[in-house]
C-alpha cells in the first residue's frame, strides 16, 4: 500500500467483527511500531496486546463506565449544543462520533484485540504515539481497523493496572489503549478542516501563502 | 513509496542541506498532518511553519541553551555513564545521538523548515502526535528527513510564544517542533529492541507468543 493511501484514510474505525487478528498480522503491527523513534532512541515503551475473553470480561465494565464519565464531563457542552441544534453539520459529526464510541463500549468483549501502550519518562506523549500510529498505520495496510482511546488510563487507571499486573512503582503510564479488528464499514477519508485554516507560517496566524481546497490524495500523488 | 518503507526508515535525521523545501512540498506534509485522527475529532490543532531566517535568529540561541540544559539535566546520568564506558554499545549510541542533536542545535539557522505544533485540551499528546508523525511520514516519502525536538517548549516556552505571536490566554501548548531538510546521510533501519523484548500478552510479563529476531521488513512484504 502507498504511505499516503494508509496516512489519508487511517480514520477510527470502532465497529468491527470479532474475527481474530492472525498472529502474522499482529506482528507486523507491532514490527512497524518499535521502528519509531522515541526521545534519545530510549525506546520507553512496553506494549501489552489483550485477546484473552477473561481479562477482556474484566475490562469491559470498566470502559463502559469511563465512556459514561466522558460523556459527562468533557463532552457534555458539546452533546447539550447538539441536542440543542440537531440540524447542525457540527451537531450531526459529534452524533456520529458519540454513537461509535459507545458502540464500541457497548461491545469491548467482541473486539478481537487491544494493544495498551506504556510509556515512562515521556510528559509529552511524542515518545509513544509516533509509534502507536505506526502500529495502526499498519494496521491499516493489512485491512485492520484501530481506533485509539485513552479513558481507562483517565479514569480507571488503578483498577486497570491490576486487571493487567502492571507494576505501580516503575515509573509506567498508560497512554492508550488501541483497538483492532476487521472493521465492517469502509475506508475513506475522513473530514478535516483544510491546511490553510490551521497552518501559519512565521507567526500564529502568518499567511501560509498557499490554501489547499481539496485533498492532495488521491490525485496528487 | 510503499508504507512499509516509510515505518522502517523514518528515522530521527537531523543533517540536513540549506536548500528550501519547496511549497508543493510542504503542502503534501501538512495536508497529510491534517489527515490524522484527533479525540472526538476536534482537530485542536495549529501548525506553525518556520523558514525566515530573522525568525530563526532568534530562536537559535535559545534552542542551543536549550540544548545545553537538556544535556545537564536529563542527559546527564547517561552522558557521566558513556564517558566512563565508552565502549559500551550503550555510550556508542548515546555518543552518537548526542553529537546528531548538537549539530542541530549548532546549525539551527541553516536548518530550511521547522514545524512547530500547538495543541489543547491534549493531556496525553494522543490528538496531536499522530498528525506530527503523519508529516514526518509524507516528508520520508518525498525524500525529506525531519527530527522532532520538545526542548523549546520545555526550556524556552515564553520566550518562544512570544518570537511566535503565539496566543498565551487560549489554552495552546506547544507539543513540539520538527526540523525538516533534505537529509546529507543515507536512510536506513534503525537499531531498537526487538518485539518480543517489549512486548507482552494478556498481562505485564505475559509470553508474547513468538519471537522477532529480524526487521519484517523489507524481506516479509
């Protein structure tokens, strides 16, 4: 696959078939992440794939509770704002949003297969998640669908550690947890706002001297 | 470029030639950034373009004593180690990123592009480093080699804002800041620790399952 098919149409993708990921499968996504870099080539990752129904059946109330908690606290302006204006095109995204992630909380136990990255001595995250993208980059060019969380760390990060024998007193953080499968939609690319709204050049806000209407991929490439 | 190849040998290149990158260029890194997924797909994200030379006049000396600080501080144990070792493979290869990251710091003003990502409501860097490591990405595929440094913002972050024009009263942060350059060296497949070393199965310690003892790639794709 073409590196600028899988960076333009590696959207979430949440709802997929519980078929397992083969294990020649699993190792290339996990092959492709370790190549990253990481700060100093310290290489302070530990990356924990679960695909056991028992410790899924374990973690699965758990998630269901942190999305609850989520929809309540830094997502409730946005879901009042959109249930205030169901007609907008904002309103309608965030719908979208919500109802996959709660379908895959809904059912965590029937996705095949998480990947929970551990990171330590890494405050901004830029030591983990080049290589958290990469595992789902390739993921991508394999046919399996990620999508990227990080609320059981947010919000049940003691219980979660237990479930998983992560030791509390070295130092790890959970950065996120990914999930894959199958996924049973289709792969496109996903809305963005264009580079000329979010790109400055020389100071915040400096014109960038050129805008970007369309997406470069495919026609571009 | 195969996506493979962009995984396997996106490495930290920070020798790079004077010569701009051209915009057509620029515009395929930054509209790939765009691409990436971000948490509820907020796209809390701005990108800054650095490549006039009265703007990086002012950022070099404050990246060189960013430098000098980082190597007194988080360096400094594993740079007193390397001096009293310096055979070890360790202190070679810690050695060898160091004098990498001091020319940098040394050719600050001759580097053509920097990047420099803001991000907010992003605790874990999960929303913002995908789009950064997704540019480095599309820059391997056009021959460009980049490097992503965090000391400006942890040293110099006032300082920085203000070169910037960044905002300080709506909640950016500065995630990073990525040098981009057409690279002097060779790409290749940087040394890590395998798969099997860090990686585990159903709990912290849990067997993996199988070992990888060489890159999968190029020879299993």
């Amino acid at each position: 696959m073409d590196v600028y098919e899988a960076l333009y149409t590696t959207r979430a993708m949440r709802r997929v078939r519980p078929e397992p990921i083969p294990d020649e499968v699993q190792a290339k996504i996990l092959d492709a992440a370790i190549r990253a870099p990481s700060g100093g080539n310290t290489q302070n990752w530990r990356f924990l794939l679960v695909d056991d129904a028992a410790v899924k059946a374990r973690l699965g109330p758990l998630y269901r509770d942190a999305m609850r908690r989520l929809w309540a606290t830094a997502y409730a302006e946005r879901i009042a704002a959109a249930q205030a204006s169901p007609g907008d095109p904002a309103s309608v995204s965030l719908v979208r949003i919500v109802k996959s992630a709660q379908h895959l909380a809904d059912h965590f136990e029937q996705i095949p297969l998480f990947l929970c990255a551990f990171t330590r001595n890494d405050s901004s995250g830029g030591s983990i998640f080049p290589a958290i993208w990469s595992a789902q980059l390739a993921a991508r060019a394999e046919g399996v669908g990620s999508a990227l969380t990080t609320i059981l760390g947010t919000f049940h990060k003691s219980a979660t550690f237990e479930i998983l024998g992560v030791p509390a007193d070295r130092g790890w953080d959970m950065a996120c947890c990914v999930s894959f499968g199958y996924p049973t939609g289709k792969w496109g690319i996903a809305a963005r706002h264009p580079v000329h709204e979010v790109a400055y050049r020389n100071s915040w806000g400096g014109d960038l001297g050129y805008e970007i209407s369309e997406p470069l991929w495919p026609s571009a490439t």
